[in-house]
C-alpha cells in the first residue's frame, strides 16, 4: 500500500498490485485493474519511485531480492542453469 494525494488535499492508501496504469494528462490520473480512476497531486514518476520501494521494502523484509525469488522458484522446479562467467 502506498499513500497518495487526491487533488482535493485528501489521503488515501492505495493496494499498488491494484494499479493498471499511471498517466500525466496533465493532473496524474492513477488507473486501477477495476477501471476506476483517482486524479492525485503526486506525478508518475513519484508514483512508480513509491512502487518500487514498496516492492523492494517487501522483498528486502523476507530477506531476498527479486533474483534470488526467481533462482528459488528455479532451483525448485529443477530448472536451475548456473551462469557462465
């Protein structure tokens, strides 16, 4: 969940695994899957840093980063192919 402000100065926590797509047109208009759309103060770019701090925060709390999720889910499905230096 990240904290956004909708242009009439009021906070609200959005599920960012809800969002679709962020546009500048030229207020931000955040696009959820559902289709609905919530007109924010911050711009894209502030949006898609809060995501992806989100993700590394919620990565980085269960002690791994995305690569090592992927070479786990790997390593279990017998899938794993060591790197070649």
């Amino acid at each position: 969940m990240i904290w956004l402000t909708r242009v009439n100065g009021t906070k609200l926590m959005i599920n960012v695994s809800l969002i679709k797509y962020v546009e500048a047109v030229p207020d931000t208009v955040v696009t959820l899957v559902d289709g609905s759309k919530i007109r924010v103060k911050e711009a894209p770019e502030e949006i898609a840093e809060m995501i992806t701090t989100w993700y590394a925060k919620v990565f980085m709390s269960k002690g791994m980063l995305w690569k090592d999720c992927e070479r786990e889910k790997f390593e279990k499905e017998g899938l794993l192919v060591e790197e070649i230096e």
